[in-house]
C-alpha cells in the first residue's frame, strides 16, 4: 500500500498557564523522515509543545494541521503515535492492550491478532502476552507503549522522553526499534533533554533539531550545526552547561 505522506505542523501555537505563555507563538513543522530532535532543558514547554502536536490539548491560539496526500479531514488524528515518558497501561492482559488500540480503529479480529503478533514480537514481550499488563517492569511497559503505537500504523512518531527512566537494555531495544522505522521514512519527533542521546540516535535520516527555551522554539538546525554553532545563546548555554 502506498503511504500518504503526513504532514503535521503547528502555526503560530500558544498555550498560556496561570498568565504565562509556556509555549510561545512557536511555528513547527514535520514533514521529513528522519530523527528530529526536540531538545531544552527540564520546563522549557518541550510536553506542553507535543501535546498541542498531538491534539491532547488545544492551543489558546494558532493552528496546528494534519495534512498530506489522501488524507481527508479528520482521519489524520489516528495516524499520529505518541508514547510518553510514562504509559498509560490498563488493566488487562498485555494482549488486551493492544487489542483495546486497534478495536478503538475499528480494525477487524483476524488483522487485529496478526498485527498485535507481530508488534509484540518486535518488542520482544511475545512470551508476556497472557500476563496482566501491570505487572510488567518499566522497561516491559515502555516496550508495550512502542507496540501499541506501532500496530496502529501511525505516519508519525511523538516521542516524549520515552526512554529518560529506563534501564539500558529496554532504552536500547526502543532506539532499535524507533530508528529502524525511521529508516524507512517515517517521521520520528525525539523529545528529550539529554545530549548524550540526542547525538547518539537523532539526526539519522536528515532529521533536525529544535531547541525550545521558555516556550520558544528556535529555527531548526542540523545536528552537526547544532552540536557545533549553535543558533542562540540560550542554546550555546544548554550545550555547555551539559558538558560540565
Ligand atoms: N497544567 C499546568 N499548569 C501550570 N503550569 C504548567 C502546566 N503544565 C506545564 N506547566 C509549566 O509549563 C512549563 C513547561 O512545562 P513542560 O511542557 O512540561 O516542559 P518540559 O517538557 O520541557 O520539561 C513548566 O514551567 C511547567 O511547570
Ligand atoms: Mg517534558
């Protein structure tokens, strides 16, 4: 099947909280494959920014769209994954959460049970899928986020510090798997404060890097430029307050 091409943006986005704008008049958009890299320190409204990207909130004002060839209006929403720093896991089998995502599609059982296969192989919780969802480590339940989003076949991909808390074998295993579908031309958003990652994983596939300081958003860069000549000072003082 031919993929459309998603493109989602934000115009001129503001979202303000107890009189403060925590993201301010910020103008993003993801249309490449690749790795991008969101990247401020901790309260610089990197959360607030995604999810105003993914519809979990509405901005006070600007507008963020969902366009891209066959994309009629509305069906864009289902096509965007999101995984936070935290899952959010119901109480079911590991099996049964994925199962709630894709009925919640409207995706028939015999493709619902092929795909929930295969996205629990690639995550490598195959052997887990009777067990209640709840009991699984940290890691496990990040592993489980990565596959519910995965079998929905979204066109992009939010991370939000989806690996900041978690042991380096699951944190790994999730760049793998993140990376690999970047490869293959899906759009990675990478939200996190840490360099060491951001150099590591981001940037692959002619992915860029937003910095966002006190709700502003920077103009993107490339991850050399941005590594090397940062484009504001409030950027060249994250970078060196990192490498302290
Ligand atoms: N619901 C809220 N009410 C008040 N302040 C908030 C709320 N959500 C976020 N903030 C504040 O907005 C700023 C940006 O937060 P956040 O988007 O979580 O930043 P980041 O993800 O970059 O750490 C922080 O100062 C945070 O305390
Ligand atoms: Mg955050």
């Amino acid at each position: 099947m031919a993929e459309a091409r998603l493109i989602l943006e934000g115009r001129g986005l503001c979202l303000h909280r107890q009189s403060r704008a925590i993201v301010d008049r910020v103008d993003i958009r993801i249309d490449a494959g690749g790795i991008s890299g969101l990247v401020g320190a901790n309260g610089a409204g990197k959360t607030s920014l995604v999810s105003l990207l993914a519809g979990l909130i509405a901005p006070d004002s600007g507008v963020r769209r969902i366009t891209g060839a066959g994309c009629v209006e509305g069906a864009g929403e289902a096509r965007i994954g999101l995984m936070m720093q935290k899952p959010v896991i119901m109480r079911r089998s590991v099996y049964g959460n994925c199962d709630y995502v894709l009925k919640a599609l409207g995706v028939e059982k015999a493709v619902r049970r092929a795909r929930i296969a295969d996205g629990l192989a690639l995550v490598r919780l195959d052997q887990r899928a009777r067990d209640d969802a709840r009991l699984l480590s940290a890691g496990e339940q990040q592993r489980l986020a990565l596959a519910q989003m995965l079998i929905a076949e979204p066109a992009v991909l939010l991370c939000d510090e989806a690996t900041s808390s978690l042991d380096p074998p699951s944190r790994r295993l999730i760049e793998k798997i993140v990376a690999d579908k970047a490869a293959t031309g899906l759009p990675v958003l990478w939200v996190t404060h840490n360099l060491a990652q951001l150099k590591r994983f981001g940037g692959r596939g002619g992915g860029r890097v937003f910095f966002m300081h006190q709700g502003r958003l920077a103009p993107p860069q490339d991850i050399e430029a941005f590594f090397t000549a940062p484009a504001s000072k409030e950027a060249r003082a994250f970078l060196a307050y990192e490498r302290i």
